[in-house]
C-alpha cells in the first residue's frame, strides 16, 4: 500500500467513497484511508431514501444539489458492478390527525412548488393507494419524486468503481492529524504510519470534528442517534416510502425486510438501544401499518448522522489552506447528498471551481467575524 496520492480521503462512509468515485473517474490517483471498514459509520445504518423536497427556508442553498444527487445516483448505477436495488416507488406522507395534517403541509406546499406531480388525499383514498394504512390515517399526499435504494450497494459501488479505476484503500488505518503550512499539506499522520498528499479531504461523518482537533478551528459536527429496527422478511408488498409524524418513516427493501426508523435523539456517541424509544416506535407503526406489528423484529441497531450546527453540510477547504478539504456534516440525508458532494469535490479540486454554488457550506461560517 502506497504511502502517498494525489489526494488522500479520510473515512470510508458514502461521503469519502463518493469523492473517490468522482476524483478516480477524471483520472486523478486517490488514496482512502478508514479506520474499520466501509460504512462503518453512519453509512453503515441508513434507509438511504432519495428524494427531493424538505430543501426550503435555511436549507434552500442545497436545493441545486438535491435535483443533481437524485439524478446523478441513477446515473452512475450504471457504472457499478452490481444494481443499487432502486425502488421507485415514490412516497406518502401520512398524517393520522388534524395536528398531522397541518405538519405535512408545507412538505406539500414545496413539493408542489417545485412542479411535481402530487396530489393531496384524504383518508379513503391514501389507503386506497396504499392498502398496508390503518383505518385511523387521517389524510396525506403522494410525492412521486422519491426513492430508495441499498445504501451497503451504493457505497460499495463507488468505492469498487474508483478501486477499478486505481483508486487505493487502506482498512484499519486510524488517522489523527493533519499538519499543514503555507496552503499546503505537510503530512497525514496515522496510527499506522505517515501519509503524503496534495490535497486531504476530511470525510469522517460525525468524527471530522475529533480528526482535526490539533487545528484552531470549530467544526461544529454533532452525532445525532437514530434507532432502527428490521422486521423479518415478507413478499413484495410496497413500493411507497411512508413518512409518518415525527421524523419516522417505512419502507420495504428488495430483499423485503420492513425497515422502520427514526428519531433523531443527541446524546452524544451513546449506541445503545433504548426500550423507550423502540415501545414508541411500535405504537406508531403499528397504528399506521398494522401489519407491522404482527412481524417479527430481526434487528435491532443505531446509527450517528453526522449533524451541523445550522443542519447544513459542510462542503470546502478550511481557512488558510484550500487543499485541506473538508466534506462532511450531511446530517439525515447524506445518502441523498452523496452524488453531488462527491462531484462538487471533485471539481474543487481539478477546476478549482465547482458547477453549482458552495458558498452556504463554507468551513468559515462559523468563525467569529472578528476573528475571521
Ligand atoms: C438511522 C439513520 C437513517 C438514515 N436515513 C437516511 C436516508 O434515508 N437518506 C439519507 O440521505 N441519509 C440518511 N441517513 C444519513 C446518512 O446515513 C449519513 O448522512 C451519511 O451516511 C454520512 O456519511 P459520511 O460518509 O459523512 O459519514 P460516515 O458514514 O459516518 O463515515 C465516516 C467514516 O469515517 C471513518 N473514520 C472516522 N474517524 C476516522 C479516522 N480518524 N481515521 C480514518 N477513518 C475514520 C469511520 O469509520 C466511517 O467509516 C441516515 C442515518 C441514520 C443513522
């Protein structure tokens, strides 16, 4: 295994494959460096929905990126080995009250505005379309622009994509500094050694903050927890994504295991699974999808979504030195976001431009002015 690369990644979760897929596919030699395996972060534990919407208000600056992500994963499933598992299904945002109902209009209202094909339904007729809903679903719409996918699929598919291109990884290398000086990248230390690069791009997930901690900078990336559970398999019985109240939602994988998941609880990178909120869970799954609650329960698990202070990702170069880049801070959708992260990166750093603006992500918009 080498010890340098025109650029170095840290993290081998769908952020830092996603970069070397793009950066090995314009011919530049990359090098990813992860401590465990892939996706043994949060990448590891997604339900890897894609859809556009959920980007108004703060999140507008990501709406460019939310319409080329979802179009650019489908795009380069035809690079990949093996299929994604694409599940095309659209979605149905349900409501089970009149509280509900006000909760999923702005979805609605966005969702509209941006020219799809929704329609708002009401009781009969949401479980007309989708028979699996209990009878105490109040209303809701159906949102085609929505779909899901293997999530194990799609980082390995970058990843095996940029190895065939010569792209390089190496397991169980901890990194634990970054020493740069003039705008440039003097060293990447590691527990296995020392590594040299042009540029380094810090994809660590919820660890970026803890992997350039010898920096003076704040990288205010938080672990967010999300529990999940996957019931046993059953026959193909939906297409739909159902989004339920409060940040949880069903879907059904290829393999037709029911994946429910999941609230986003900060208590820092505690993994533990919690009576608490799986007894939650159930009462609102089964209250929506009956039938849930007759399935046996194979998996339980957690995951820690990357979250930013401001809920945007953080996508640049730190202050004082632009080929140490950091890609990272994607929160509840970086599956969604892989695509796009991926290319703009790429493009940083071979153009030293990118096609759509990066500006909300900047590293720096934490820094104090005064400080700045
Ligand atoms: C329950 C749950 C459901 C989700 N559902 C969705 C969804 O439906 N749609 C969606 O778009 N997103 C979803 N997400 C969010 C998505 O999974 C994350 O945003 C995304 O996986 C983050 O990817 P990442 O590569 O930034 O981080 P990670 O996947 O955490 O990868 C970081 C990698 O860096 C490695 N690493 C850390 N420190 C070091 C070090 N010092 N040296 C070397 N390597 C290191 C880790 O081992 C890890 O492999 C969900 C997340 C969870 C937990």
């Amino acid at each position: 295994m080498p010890n340098n690369a025109d650029v170095i990644i840290v993290g081998g979760g769908v952020i830092g494959t996603a970069c070397a897929y793009f950066l090995s596919r314009r011919g530049a030699q990359v090098l990813v460096l992860e401590r465990n395996h892939l996706g043994a972060g949060a990448s590891g534990a997604p339900a890897a929905i894609i859809n556009i919407g959920g980007t108004g208000g703060p999140m507008a600056p990501l709406r460019p990126l939310s319409i080329e992500s979802y179009n650019l994963i489908l795009e380069v499933e035809k690079d990949f080995e093996h299929p994604l598992e694409v599940i095309r299904g659209g979605a149905l945002y349900v409501a089970m009250d009149a509280q509900g109902v006000e909760e999923i209009r702005p979805d609605y209202a966005e969702a509209c505005e941006m020219g799809f094909d929704c329609s708002w339904l009401d009781g009969a007729d949401i479980r007309r379309m989708e028979p699996l809903l209990g009878p105490q679903v109040a209303a809701g719409f159906y949102n085609p622009a929505c779909y899901h996918v293997n999530p194990f699929r799609l980082y390995t598919g970058y990843m095996n994509t940029a190895v065939r291109r010569g792209a390089q990884i190496a397991y169980g290398v901890k990194v634990t500094d970054v020493k740069v000086q003039n705008d440039r990248i003097v060293q990447v230390r590691a527990d296995q050694g020392e590594y040299q690069a042009d540029y380094v791009i810090i994809a660590g997930g919820a660890f970026t903050p803890r992997i350039l901690s010898s920096l003076d900078l704040e990288i205010p990336i938080v672990p967010a927890r999300g529990q999940v559970i996957i019931t046993e398999p059953c026959p193909a019985m939906t297409e739909h994504l159902l989004f339920l109240v409060d940040h949880l939602y069903i879907k059904q994988t290829a393999s037709g295991n029911f994946y429910l998941g999941s609230h986003t609880e900060l208590v820092g990178f505690e993994n533990r699974i919690t009576l608490e909120k799986l007894t939650t869970y159930a009462r609102v799954f089964a209250k929506a999808v009956p039938l849930v609650a007759r399935l046996r329960a194979l998996r339980v698990f957690a995951g820690f979504r990357p979250i930013c202070a401001d809920n945007l990702p953080i996508i640049g170069p730190i202050p004082g030195c632009s080929r140490l880049i950091v890609a990272s801070g994607h929160g509840r959708t970086g599956i969604r976001y892989s695509a796009s992260t991926g290319k703009a990166v790429s493009e940083l750093i071979l153009d030293g431009k990118t096609e759509h603006p990066l500006e909300a992500f900047r590293v720096d918009r934490f820094i104090n002015p005064v400080q700045k």
